[in-house]
C-alpha cells in the first residue's frame, strides 16, 4: 500500500483506490532575530508526523510566495510541530517563538527526475524490475556532503528513481533531501524507451596520418525495434489491469459466496429445531421398515480461489488502474507519439513523459491527454529555438505556450546534479519560460503529479513545514538560500 510518512492521508488528487489494488499492493546568526538557532528541536522521523512537539518558528518576509501566482507582501507564516499553522499579513506570533527573515519565503525546490538518496548501483541497475522499490535502495550516509549540498542549494524534495539502465526501472520514491528521508514511498514507476543493450558495430576510420583504426560506434535502434519496446511495454501494463480484473472478480466473488455462506448457516440455525424432529422421524420410519436411514448430504458451495499473487503483476496493476503514475524516459517524436497511441485504450493510466527531446511534435496530443513533460535542460545545450524536433532550452517554454503542463528534473544523471534545479529553471526562464511556470516546475508542479501537494508544494495552513527562506527571487542567480526548513526543522542557515 502507498505509504506516506508524514501523513497517512492520501492527496486530495490521489485517485481512489480498488479493493483490488489494495490486494495487489500488499506489497548565520544575523539570519535569526529571536532565539539561537542551536535551540531548535530536531524531527523525529516515524510514520503519523514528521516532528516532535517544540518551539514555535515564526518567519517574516518581504514576500511570501504562497504558490506560483499568489503572492503575499509582508507576510508571516507560523510553523509549529513541523507543520503550517498561519499564513498571512496579520498573525498572532506565538510566546517565546523562534523568529526568522528574509526577503522571499516559498516552497522547497523538488526535483521531478533525480537519483539523489540512492546507492549508485542501484540507480544504474540494467536488472531492475517493476516490484523494485527505490526506498529499498537509499544511503543517506553515502551520500551526506551531496545530500547537504542540495538542501544549500533549495532542493528540498526529489523523486528519486532506480534502474536506469532497465527498461522497468521499479517504483520510485519522493523523498525530503535532508538524510534521504521518505516523505512517499511509491511516488511513480519508472520506464525506459530507446535503450540498447551491447556494443555497437566497428567502423573503418582514417586518422590525419593517412593510417586506419577500427572505432566501435554507438549502438543504434531501428524504427521497429523502438515500436517494439513500446508494444512490450504496453503488453506489461495490459497484464496488470488483467490481473487487477482478476483479483477484483475474486473480491467480488469471494465477498457473494461469504454471504451465501452466512444465510445458510442462519437458515440451518433457524430450522434446527424442525429440521431435527423431521430427521428423527425420518429415522424412526426408516426403524420401522427395517431399513436404513441415509444423511442426506450437504454440499457447500466451492471457495473461490484466489490468483496467484505476481509482485511485478501487482505493481503493474496499480500502475494501469491509475493509482501511481507511469513516468516514460522517451526522447524521440516517434516514440512518444506511439506511446501515446497505444495507451489510449488504458484510460486510467497516468502517463508523464520525461527527457521529450522531440516532443514539441506531439505538444498537442500531449496536452490533450494531460500529460506532463519533465524536462532536463542540459546548460550546455544549445541556445534559442533550433527547430521543431530538438528546441535547446527553449523546449519547457514551447512546451508550455502548446498548454503541456511542464516540470523540470535533473535527469537523473548524477546525484550531485540535482542542485543544479534553480539553475536549471532560471535557464528555462532565459528562454522564454513564463517565471511563475518556471517556479510551478519546480515546486507545485510535481509535488501535484505525485500526489504530495496536499502535503508539500506550496505555503499553506496545514502543509508541512518545508520551505525557504531566500534573500531575493527564487531563479535569480544571485539569491542566496539563507535557510531551509525541512519538517519543521531549520536543516542549513546561511554561513553556517
């Protein structure tokens, strides 16, 4: 079952859950103006809340960035035992609270494509399958000096993924950056297009001198063989909405034979009394005719039988019947655009396509579908539109003025990488990214798509407490992240 250890309660979007999924898964000083910052008391990390009970953090700012879009000025937002308590221009500060300030006040940074928080062989496995659970594969103590240079960089949150070189990379997790800390466990499965396996073929090259040497060139996939990947993709998410049927034809029938079961037996127990003076009868009859009496046997109604429990089926299943998302790394128009085609008939599905280096050619089909993109613009890639098919950095602004919902990752490509994200979504506002897209890209944005917006993403009353507090605007290259607040607990301070 889903676990998210801040809060029990699913997201307000979370869909809701089937009996049958429900089987299927049982799988620095001047920073602060009150109090010394060492008297903070630290969270204590179990499942039903996130801090223990201690003094009051009470932050004031210039700004205070509720969510892209909605700004207070002036503002103070209140946190007690990890979580938001107030927000707003006129709140009563608590006796002997904690104070903070600064300029702007918003959300943690969440990376929507990281493999931050995981043991490396894990995050690389070309084995993975779709019961893999990236929680299973955390080392925060591996990772501590990377771990700390994210949250000093205001990346708060990732979602952390597993198998990258599988072509089912198992299930990740969103995670609180401080310690590598859980905050959901099943955030989304993860798949893979256009993978190849093996080396490629060795090509004659002719060096300045005149003389030859043999190079091993890249392998290649063909058009087929890339329709193929997603054919078998397909297939596995069809075997999961099938053996979801299944166990809910089970449910069904096992709950409709309990209730026959149970009126039999009030029946028997109803006609006990006659039903024994009519047997003794037919007993003494049967004595008086010098034959015997024969029981007449009772047959119960055979138990349904359950399937057999699949832990890559059941993982699956709760992919195809909605309940987490499908994250796709698809980079090519034609594979995104068959992905697409194939999975219309999977209604539930979840679809987010990540990486979409060519997906302006499917913008509409995406933004019909509602599928998001988690792009991963590389500060290397080239400049300004240059056509339809690979865009540079403009490709999360083009996306966006097509109406495709856009988030920004890292790309999975090193832990470390994931401090780039701030950096990342100012390069995607130099690029004609609407700023207050840019923002939603990395913070509401997927906190929403992986269902922890009800939890995280935004500065409101009865969200936990995992924020920034910022000397100027969030993308700006020269703010400084002057304190983080993970759970309720102040993790870095500027200067310290």
């Amino acid at each position: 079952m889903r676990s998210l250890h801040s809060r029990p309660t699913p997201s307000a979007r979370a869909p809701r859950r089937s009996c049958a999924i429900v089987l299927a898964a049982a799988l620095t000083g001047s920073l602060w103006t009150g109090t010394a910052a060492g008297n903070a008391t630290a969270a204590a990390h179990v499942d039903d809340h996130d801090a223990e009970e201690s003094t009051p953090l009470v932050i004031s700012a210039k700004r205070v960035i509720v969510r892209p879009g909605k700004v207070l000025e002036n503002a103070k937002v209140v946190i007690e035992d990890g979580e938001i308590v107030a927000v707003g221009t006129d709140v009563k500060v608590p006796d002997g609270a904690q104070q903070l300030e600064g300029a702007v006040v918003c959300a943690g940074f969440h990376d929507a494509w990281s493999i931050a928080g995981v043991e490396g062989r894990s995050a690389a496995a070309d084995r993975s399958n779709s019961a893999a659970l990236a929680v299973d594969a955390l080392d925060p103590y591996g990772q501590e000096t990377t771990l700390q240079e994210l949250v000093e960089a205001g990346v708060l949150h990732a979602r952390t993924v597993i198998g990258s070189g599988s072509a089912l990379g198992g299930i990740g997790a969103v995670i609180r950056a401080h310690a590598a800390e859980p905050l959901l466990d099943d955030a989304a499965m993860s798949a893979r297009l256009g993978l190849v396996r093996g080396g490629g073929s060795f090509v004659q090259v002719q060096n300045p001198d005149g003389s030859f040497t043999f190079r091993q060139e890249a392998p290649r996939l063909d058009p087929v063989e890339r329709i193929g990947q997603i054919d078998k993709l397909v297939s596995e998410l069809q075997s999961g909405e099938k053996y979801a049927r299944d166990v809910a034809k089970y449910e069904a029938d096992l709950a409709e034979w309990n209730e026959s079961i149970a009126d039999k037996e009030k029946e028997l127990e109803e006609d006990f009394k006659k039903a024994k003076k009519a047997r003794d009868k037919k007993v003494k009859d049967a004595d008086e005719k010098g034959k015997e009496f024969k029981e007449k046997s009772y047959k119960e109604d055979k138990r349904p039988r359950a399937p057999k429990f699949d832990a890559e089926k059941a993982a699956l299943a709760r992919v195809a019947e909605g309940e987490i998302p499908l994250v796709v790394h698809a980079e090519r128009a034609v594979e995104i655009r068959e992905l697409l085609r194939l999975t219309e008939s999977l209604s539930r599905l979840r679809l987010v396509v990540a990486g979409g280096t060519s997906s302006l050619a499917c913008a509409d089909a995406l933004a019909e579908r509602g599928v998001p993109v988690i792009v991963a613009p590389r500060p290397s890639d080239a400049g300004g539109p240059v056509g339809e098919l690979d865009p540079g950095l403009s490709l999360a602004a083009e996306l966006h003025e097509r109406g495709v919902e856009v988030l920004i990752g890292s790309g999975g490509r090193s832990a470390r990488a994931s401090r780039d994200l701030p950096h990342l979504a100012a390069l995607a506002v130099g690029h004609g990214l609407d700023p207050d897209a840019a923002l939603r890209a990395i913070t509401l944005g997927p906190a929403r798509v992986f269902d922890v917006a009800g939890h995280v993403g935004s500065v409101q009353r009865g969200r936990k407490a995992d924020l920034l507090v910022l000397s100027g605007d969030p993308l700006s290259s020269s703010t400084r992240v002057l304190a983080a607040i993970s759970g309720g607990e102040v993790v870095h301070t500027a200067g310290e």
